[in-house]
C-alpha cells in the first residue's frame, strides 16, 4: 500500500509528465496492435472460401512486409521503453528514499500509464470503428503499394463474372464481429508485450541495484 501511495503522490507532482507518458503509449499501443490486424486479417484472406483477391506469394510477401514492420516497432518501443525507465529514475533518484522503492514505483507508473493508453485505445475503436479501419485501411494499402503490377480488379470466375477490386475495404470478406475478434487479440497481443518489457526491465534494474550494493559493500 506504501508503494502505491508513494507512485500516485508522484504522479500528482508530475501530472504533465505523466499524462505525455501514457499518450506516447496510446500511439505505441496503435501502432503495435495495428500491424498485428493487419497480419491477423492477411490470415483470414488467405484461408476465406469466398473469392480470392491474392495469391498465396502475395499474402506471405504483405505478411512480411508488415512482419518486418510490427518488428522494427516492437524493438523501436523497447528502446523507448529503456530510456525513458533510465531517465525517469536519474531524475528521482536523489529525493527517493530507496533505489528499490523508486524501481518499483516507476514500473507501477508505466503499468498504470499502459492501462490508461489500453482503456483508450478500446473506446476509441469501439465509438469511431469507421475512422479506426479507414487509418488501417492506409496502411494496407502501402503494403499492397509494393507490388508494380498487382492487377486492380480480380475476377471471380478468373476470366469472367464480378470484379472485385484489391484495394476493396478490409471488412469486404470479414463481419464486424470478427473484425472486433481480431481488434481484440492483437491488443491482448501488444499490452503482453509491453507488460514484458516492463518486466524485464524492472528486474534487470533491480538486478543492477542489487550488483551495485554489493560491490559497493565490498
């Protein structure tokens, strides 16, 4: 109770702060469970028993693409996640009653901003889903903007019948409730990642303070 006492003190002393940490984690918490649909709808494609608008090669070459992508987050984040943990107990440490306390009171402040970003991040899809899938919708189609000769129009019986365009919205094969299955699990997927990394580095934080104390004390 000490601790959490101490971290929401803290955060009243340094609302700014605080409220910058939890927006950068909205856009983080975006960016991460974005490309995660767009790999989890790329599934979908590939195995929907309606028309196919993509090859196999295709859908492995756009998984890729954004694979590559949700990676090179993934990594950028943990970065970002490091410095800002660093520079967060630099700036405390002199006026915190213990290294341990301020550890753990800082790794409570960031679970507690991922939260926040999280309760956000839903409520933002569920009342402006059409926005949301239309900024995703933007980002498959730099995907597809790959390909130099991916046709714009796929036929359903190959040489004839209806024409259905590549570039059609990416609900066009999927229900809103899937659509909503899929928004839901790559959420659960990002926040995992995140409380990992949050993990990691309080415990190696608390393993350097550990280190430290003990060379000291020889």
């Amino acid at each position: 109770m000490k601790l959490i006492s101490t971290t929401l003190s803290t955060i009243k002393r340094h609302r700014i702060q605080f409220s910058i940490s939890w927006v950068i984690c909205l856009i983080a918490l975006f960016i991460l469970t974005s490309l995660g649909m767009l790999k989890l709808v790329l599934k979908q494609f590939d195995s929907s028993s309606q028309i196919q608008l993509f090859t196999t090669k295709e859908i492995q070459q756009l998984q890729q693409y954004f694979s590559e992508r949700l990676i090179a987050s993934a990594i950028g984040l943990f970065i970002l996640l490091l410095i800002f943990f660093g520079i967060r107990i630099q700036r405390q440490k002199k006026t915190a009653a213990s290294m341990k306390q301020l550890i753990y009171s800082t790794g409570i402040e960031f679970f507690l901003c991922l939260m926040i970003a999280s309760i956000c991040l839903t409520l933002l899809y569920t009342l402006f889903e059409p926005v949301y899938e239309s900024i995703l919708q933007s980002f498959y189609h730099q995907g597809l903007n790959q390909f130099k000769e991916l046709p714009n129009f796929v036929l359903s019986n190959g040489s004839s019948g209806i024409a259905y365009s590549v570039r059609s919205s990416l609900s066009f094969e999927l229900a809103s409730t899937t659509m909503l299955d899929v928004f839901f699990s790559s959420l659960f997927r990002a926040i995992s990642y995140i409380c990992l990394c949050l993990c990691l580095l309080i415990g190696g934080s608390h393993l350097i303070c550990f280190a430290s104390k003990k060379k000291n004390a020889r």
